[in-house]
C-alpha cells in the first residue's frame, strides 16, 4: 500500500516519466520507493547515501547524468 501511494504522488507531481534517484540508507524504505517506480512507471536510479563531501560530489554527478526531477528519501537522509 505503502509503495502505490508513493507512486501516486509522484504520478500526481508529473514525475512518472523521468529517472527518481532514491536515497535511502539500505531496509524497507528503499523497497518501498524502488517499487513505487516500477508502479509508476519511472526509472529508479539507486544513489548511496553521502558521509563526507566526496561523496556528495558524486551524488551531485549522479543527480545531472540521471537528468531526475525527484528523489526519494527519508526524514533523517535530508
């Protein structure tokens, strides 16, 4: 349920037809956001979450090559 109701959203935010980097530290959250792209439709682009600020100039790389309108992640993540 989780899962399709996140897919709304990003249906409802006119998202569905571009890449969704999905930043979440590995467990459920990260099922539930790879499978509300599949349901919706959108590419899933799996992104590690940043420690220090080399790896966030990759997930900035990783953010302009995607060309992605949406990331999905958590409360704590952001």
């Amino acid at each position: 349920r989780r899962a399709r109701a996140l897919a709304a959203a990003l249906i409802r935010h006119g998202v569905a037809d571009a890449p969704v980097v999905l930043l979440y530290h590995s467990g459920i959250d990260f099922l539930i956001g790879f499978f509300a792209c599949l349901y919706a439709g959108a590419p899933a682009v799996p992104a590690n979450v940043p420690r220090n600020h080399r790896r966030f100039d990759r997930l900035r790389l990783i953010l302009t090559d995607a060309g992605s309108r949406a990331v999905l992640t958590t409360d704590d993540v952001v």
